[in-house]
C-alpha cells in the first residue's frame, strides 16, 4: 500500500498514513476525534508560529528602531487567546470523554472471549471452553474482551478496530469491539514485555455471518476429527509452543522438538534422560522437575490446563518428528 499526501490531508479518508481502515463500530467516532485533533493542531500551529514570525521581523531592532517594551496589555486581545483555545479544550473533552464512554461500556448482549497474555502469547478461550491463539468473532456483533497476564503486563492493539487496553496480572481488564467487515486483521501486543515482544503477534479473523458457530464447533471438536498427529500439530501451534520450541532443529527459549524422541539429554542436575512418553508429559506438566541443561527454567506448566487426550497428541505430534520414531505421521 502506498501513500500519497491527499491521505494525510484528507480528513478521516478511507486510508491514511495513522491508521489501517476503520472496521468497527467505534472506530469511525475515534478517527474523527483524531482528526479534528490533529487539524486544530496544525491550523493553530501555522497561526500562531505565523504571527509570532511576523511579528519577529515588523518588530525587530534595527537602525532607527529601539526595542522597548508595550506600553499597557491588550484586554481585548488577551480575553480572546483564552476564550478561544478554552472552547475548543471544552469540545475536545467532552468529545472525547463521550467517545470514552462508548469504549468502556461493552453493551449487554456481547459475546465474552477470555484473553490470557503471557510471553509471548495469546490465548483466547471460547465460551464453549475451545482455546485458540488466534481471535475468532463473528460480524456484526459486539465482542467483550475479559483479559488477564500470567507474567507481566501486556497490551492488545487491533489497529483496525481501534481497540487498545492494557492486560494485567492478577487483575481483568476489559475491552469490546464490534467488527463490521470480514477479513482478518493484525493484533498486537503494544506494551514493551520482553525479548520476543515483537513476536507477540496474532490475527482477529472476522466470520461472515452464521459461520462462526460453524468454526466453533468444527475447531473445538478437532480431537475427533483428527489423527493424534494432526491434532498435536495444532496444539503446537494454538497451545504456544511454537513460540519456544522450533521444528527446524534450530534452539529457541526452549529445546527444538526436531530428532527429540529418543535421543539422550543431560540435565542440570548432572543426570541423563531419553525422551520418551513420560518424560514428555512430565515436561508439560511439570516443566521445572527436570531441567535440560544450556536452557532456563521458564516454561510455564500446563497442568490443568490440557487435556489427556491434548496430551497424547501432543506426545504423538513429537515422536513423528523423529527419524526411526514408532508412529507414522
Ligand atoms: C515460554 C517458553 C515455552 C513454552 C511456551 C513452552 N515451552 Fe517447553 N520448554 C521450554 C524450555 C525453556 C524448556 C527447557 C527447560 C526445561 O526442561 O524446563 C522446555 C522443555 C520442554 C520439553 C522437554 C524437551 C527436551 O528435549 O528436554 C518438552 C517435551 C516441552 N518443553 C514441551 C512443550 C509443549 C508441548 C509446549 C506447549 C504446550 C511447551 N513446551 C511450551 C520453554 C517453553
Ligand atoms: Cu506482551
């Protein structure tokens, strides 16, 4: 995409140099807001820093002309720099304290999505208990996001829809949205939280109408549908674990999972492990019970969290990646 000038000047055109077009129901109220913001900004700069200029030069000491100061103040003058920068302040609040409003209050009938942050993920839980990391939601319907962070402070952007908040731990912030064209859109994490921040980046996939119950269903139900490869493929990828372990052979945070099923492993506390069935639950539910050596103890532990049967599939999505592994992919 590219820009030209006519879309910083345009005011709140369809495209601009600020922002991605606008795709949810508040978004429009925002960028006009903006806007105005932005043209009062400009139209007071070029007055002010005009007559300042003028003034400089009319006014400057030159041969014949000794500076002194003005004799008295000008009340009309005065009152009028107060009076009018003051009403505009006034709308510039009220504006945006009104827009403000309508961000905050997410209407009854919203359909709730919980968000966990953690580094350097998302994930979003569906009312009917599926987890994803990437953000599904149905057109023309209001979305509240229940948000909460297992580590540190985070924050989720969709600059599409205007939507910004921050994401806490030990506490739920919340946000809403109501999408108004199908398509996918960026979702970013905006508040500085680690090495791989700028990683932690994930889509909202808008549905046409009457298709995402369809998506629900077919996603929450992959177990069934699925062999126990396939189905832990996705949960490598839904689950997070893409985020520290590569398939490549290459090390990320954690140990990659390329060759790993059968190969021999020392550990800090100076013993040797092989990766097997057990060992790789283990990991998943007790991450810091044993601890390879060369990596950090940060993995988060998955207790409670995954299944059994996500378990398996995750082991069996492991063993098919090893050369000589029991299991065919
Ligand atoms: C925040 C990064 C992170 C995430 C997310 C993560 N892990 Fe780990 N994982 C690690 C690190 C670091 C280690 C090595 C240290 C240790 O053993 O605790 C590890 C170790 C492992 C091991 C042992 C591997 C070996 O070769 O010794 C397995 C198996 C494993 N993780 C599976 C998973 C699975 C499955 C998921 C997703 C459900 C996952 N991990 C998510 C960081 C992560
Ligand atoms: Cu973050």
């Amino acid at each position: 995409m590219t820009f030209s000038i006519m879309d910083f000047v345009i005011f709140g055109s369809e495209r601009s140099m600020f922002f991605p077009p606008p795709t949810s129901s508040t978004a429009a109220e925002v960028d006009s807001l903006f806007y105005f913001i932005l043209w009062v900004c400009i139209v007071f700069f070029i007055v002010i820093v005009g007559v300042m200029g003028y003034c400089l030069i009319r006014y400057r000491e030159r041969p014949g002309v000794k500076a002194e100061p003005s004799a008295s103040h000008n009340n009309i003058l005065e009152v009028t720099w107060t009076v009018i920068p003051g009403i505009f302040v006034g709308v510039i609040f009220y504006w945006g304290f009104v827009a403000f409003l309508d961000l905050r209050q997410s209407p009854d009938e919203s359909y709730e999505i919980q968000v966990e942050a953690k580094m350097w993920n998302w994930s979003f839980t569906y009312p009917n208990g599926h987890v994803d990391n990437v953000l599904h939601v149905p057109v023309d319907k209001p979305v509240r996001l229940v948000m909460t962070s297992v580590d540190v402070i985070h924050s989720l952007y969709v600059p599409a829809f205007r939507v910004k908040m921050d994401v806490l731990p030990g506490r739920y912030s919340h946000t809403w949205f109501e999408a108004n064209t199908v398509g996918d859109y960026t979702l970013f994490c905006t508040e500085y939280c680690g090495t791989k921040h700028s990683e932690m980046l994930s889509k909202v996939v808008v549905h046409p109408s009457g298709e995402f119950e369809k998506w629900l269903e077919d996603a929450a139900n992959f177990l069934e549908r699925m062999t126990p490869v396939e189905a832990g493929e996705i949960l490598y990828q839904r689950r997070g674990c893409a985020q520290c372990h590569s398939i490549d052979g290459s090390a990320k945070v954690g140990p990659t999972f390329l060759d790993a099923f059968g190969s021999e492993q020392s550990l800090m506390d100076g013993s040797t492990i092989t990766v097997d069935e057990n060992y790789i639950r283990e990991s998943i539910l007790e991450p810091q019970a044993k601890v390879r050596v060369g990596y950090r103890p940060v993995m988060p532990t998955y207790q409670g969290q995954l299944k059994d049967e996500e378990i398996n599939a995750l082991i069996a999505y492991i063993k098919s990646l090893s050369e000589g592994s029991q299991v065919n992919p």
